[in-house]
C-alpha cells in the first residue's frame, strides 16, 4: 500500500517526521531532557572506545555518529564497513563498545563482524530496524529504531532512524561521562523534540527540489561536496543517486575538493552543497566557489541566512529551515533522499527496485 503515492520510496520519504518522532520517542521520556535506553542499561563511563561496524547506507550513518561521539561525548571512535573489518583481524581494545547499524539485521558481512567481536568487546550493541532478525539476537542490546517496514530498496526512513537513535546514544554517553552540561543536554533534548516539525518544512521543499532534480536529471556525473557532520551525508546523498538514477555520482569532504577531484570540474558538472549556516559554513561556501570559479554548476541546500549570503552565482537553491547544528545531518538527509529520487522519476528507472540490487545482502 503507497498511501496515494507513486512509490514506496516516495511514501517512505514523506513517512520520516513521524517515524523519526517514534524513534526519538522511544530513547527520551516526554517528561525529561535525559536519554533513557530500551532495555538493559548502558552505562559509558565505563567504555573507554567504541568501534562501529555496518555497510552502505548504515556506514554513512556510523560515519555521522563518530562526529557525534567525539564532540559531545569525548570518546575515540574506529568506523570501517564490515567487508573490510572482518577480515583484518583488528585488535579490539578493552572498555570498548562494538555498534553495528543494520536497517534488515540480516546483512552477511555485517553479522559476521558482529560475531568477530564476540568475547572481544566489553558489551556488543546493535542499532536495527528488525528486532526478531539474527544481529539483533546476537547483541547483548538491540536498539530498535521503529522505522516501520522499509520496501523501497533504496535506505531513507532508516537513516534518518538510524541517525536519530545514534545520536541519541552519543548525548547519553555525554551524559554517563560528564562532557555535556545540563544546559548542553536539555538544548539537545528540545531540537530532537522540534525535529519532526523541521522534518515536514523540508519535505515541503519538494517542488524546489524537483525543480533542481530536473536539471540533474541531464548530467552524467554529480558531485557532492560537505565538511563535518555534511561529509558523510554528501556520500550518502551520492549513494542515493547512483542507485536509482544509474547517474555517477561521488561525495566528498569538500576540503579534499582541490586535492584532486576539482580537476572533473566544468559547465557539464553539477555539484550538490550542503552547507547548513554552521562554523564551517565559510569554508565550505570558498570551496564551492571555486567551482563556480571553474564554471561548475552548485545546487545549494543551506538554511535562509546560508542562502542569503552564498546565492550569488549558484544554479538552484534548496531552502531547510534553521536547526541546532548537532541535528542538520538527519534534517539534509531529506533534501538528498528527494534529489535522487525526483532525478530517477524524471530519468524513468525502476525507483523501489533499482537494478542489480537486494533489499537484504545475505551473502556476501
Ligand atoms: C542503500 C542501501 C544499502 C544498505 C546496506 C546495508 O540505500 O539500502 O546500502 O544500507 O546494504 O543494509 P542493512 O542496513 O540492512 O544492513
């Protein structure tokens, strides 16, 4: 059942602010500013590391969340995709925390890396879509991120889930270690509460974002450029795109940009920039205009005071509205998830069920 719309991928875009206000539901008690964890009680005052293992769409995910722990928790954390980890014996320090982020529980190289860790790791935590699936029973604690069933083939309404739940970890472990204030932690506590609300704002967005996918639609390579917590959402935003448009697409830190890929640049190449009005925002906006520089065509997703100062000069804009900056990854997943999927729509492939791919990689 798409509920009226053309596709359950598109269904499951526009299902984010009230999967995602589930999942904030379901780690912060209406009541209080403080995370409370399902079931078994995680204490991170004990954990000196962590280590976080998954693929694809997840990966971006535990890519963001290492931000996230680092800066409001303090804690050392180690991302690989599981294919690499499981086969590379790596040591596992003691106090560490091993995450893995699977939407099916059931991917091959995922649960293998999983059972790698066994009697290695301090505890063995999963974030996962389906609780009754195999990395969810071999966990000491399985997080749910209550998307609800996903079908597109396509990962938007898990990762948004997921990012959520990551990041609700990542305030706990602040609070278990003491690296956030009160104040600090009851901001955080009120932008999670406010970010359903901020979601439905992005998704009205759509018609801009269509506009713009429509021009995407003619390139034969994209390029998607952000720093920090917009690095890991500018390859997810790639990966989007190259599954269900068959449009190259590659994400980048955009300080990398002049250490190689400015080269690809010219009047046939669009670049994506997701560039919300942080502390990076400067930096970003003088790589971006070096593309421009070299005739590269920028869409620009950024918030009203981004785009009032870095308009100038830019092929479309795509308008998010102002949240906490801990927040912007989960809030510009939506723009990117609607890029691709209005560019597939325009371009006529299979959007739920992109060629060559399955839902759940049980082989590896
Ligand atoms: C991308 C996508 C895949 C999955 C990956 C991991 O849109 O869906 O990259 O994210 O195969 O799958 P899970 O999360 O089920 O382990």
């Amino acid at each position: 059942d798409k509920a009226g719309h053309k596709h359950y991928m598109a269904k499951e875009i526009a299902e984010q602010p009230v999967v995602v206000a589930e999942a904030i539901r379901s780690c912060l008690p209406a009541a209080s500013d403080r995370i409370c964890l399902p079931g078994e009680d995680l204490d991170f005052s004990k954990l000196d590391r962590l280590t976080m293992v998954a693929c694809g769409t997840a990966f971006y995910a535990c890519l963001t969340a290492k931000y996230w722990f680092e800066r409001l928790a303090k804690m050392p954390v180690e991302v690989d995709i599981a294919s690499e980890f499981r086969y590379r014996e790596p040591p596992i320090p003691e106090r560490s925390l091993a995450l893995f982020v699977s939407q099916s529980g059931e991917t091959a190289d995922t649960l293998a890396a999983l059972r790698y860790c066994e009697g290695k790791a301090d505890k063995i935590v999963s974030v996962v879509n389906v609780p009754e699936s195999s990395i969810a029973r071999e966990s000491d604690l399985a997080l749910p991120i209550h998307a609800g069933v996903e079908i597109g083939v396509a990962s938007t309404k898990a990762f948004t889930c997921q990012l959520a739940v990551l990041l609700m970890l990542a305030l706990k472990a602040a609070a278990d270690r003491g690296t956030l204030t009160d104040e600090e932690l009851a901001d955080h506590a009120a932008a999670l509460r406010g970010l359903p609300s901020a979601l439905n704002t992005a998704l009205e967005q759509d018609n801009s974002i269509r506009v713009a996918a429509q021009r995407l639609s003619e390139a034969r390579d994209v390029l998607f450029l952000g720093r920090g917590l917009m690095y890991p959402l500018a390859m997810e935003g790639a990966l989007k795109l190259k599954e269900i448009s068959y449009i190259h697409a590659e994400g980048y830190a955009s300080g990398e940009l002049k250490h190689g890929p400015i080269a690809l640049i010219d009047k046939n190449m669009p670049v994506v920039v997701m560039a919300p009005r942080d502390v990076l925002f400067d930096k970003t906006v003088s790589n971006m205009q070096e593309v421009m520089a070299r005739k590269g065509k920028v869409i620009l997703v950024s918030d009203d005071e981004g785009i009032a100062e870095a308009q100038d000069g830019v092929w479309a804009t795509i308008r998010m509205p102002y949240v906490h900056p801990s927040l912007t990854p989960i809030l510009y997943a939506v723009p990117a998830q609607l890029l691709a999927y209005h560019t597939a729509v325009a371009k006529g492939t299979d959007v739920d069920q992109p060629r060559n791919l399955a839902k759940s990689v049980t082989v590896e």
